[in-house]
C-alpha cells in the first residue's frame, strides 16, 4: 500500500516550500523486520527566467523516519532539480494594483 500527501506554500515571487513523500506498506511481511517506510522531508525552490526563459530550480532534503531493515531504502537524501519551462507564458506582475 502507498499513501502520499501533498502540502505545499507559495509565500510570493516565484517561491515554493512543499513537502509530497510516499509512505509505503507491506502487509505480507514479517513486522519484526521492519514492514513500512515513512519518511518526513521538504523542497524549497523558485522559478526564475534566465533572458525570455523560464527555469524552476528546488533543493529537497528528506529522511526516513521509519524505513526497512533490510538496507533496501537509504535513511536519508539529498536532491536537485533543475528545469527549463517550454510553451506559451505570460508575464504576470507579482505586485498588487493600487485601489483608485
């Protein structure tokens, strides 16, 4: 069985904190050894444009709260991500009209 949730906060100007693990069970393992992951983390990132081009770059850190014995999942990581955003995009101001 695998449950995720999402969570994720967008404070302003291309910013983003979000958290989505994958929380996986085995039902037909033996529980003294260990039969579910559950692990806890986070990914901050910001879309930017380079030129005309829009990127998204994100760090994430994330580790296993709970994790099988058997050495098959690592207890903790560390990514990046780097991605460069094709289509059609309109440019939107992030700073709120003043009322007249």
């Amino acid at each position: 069985m695998c449950l995720q949730y999402f969570a994720a906060y967008f404070p302003a100007e291309g910013w983003r904190v979000e958290s989505s693990p994958n929380m996986l069970c085995n039902w037909n393992v033996n529980w003294k050894g260990g039969g579910a992951t559950i692990p806890m983390g986070v990914q901050v990132g910001k879309v930017f444009a380079i030129g005309e081009q829009p990127f998204s770059a994100s760090l994430e850190g994330g580790y296993e709260v709970v994790r099988l014995r058997d050495g098959s999942v690592p207890g903790g990581l560390i990514g990046l991500e780097f991605t460069a955003i094709f289509g059609e995009h309109k440019k939107t101001s992030h700073k709120r009209k003043k009322a007249e």
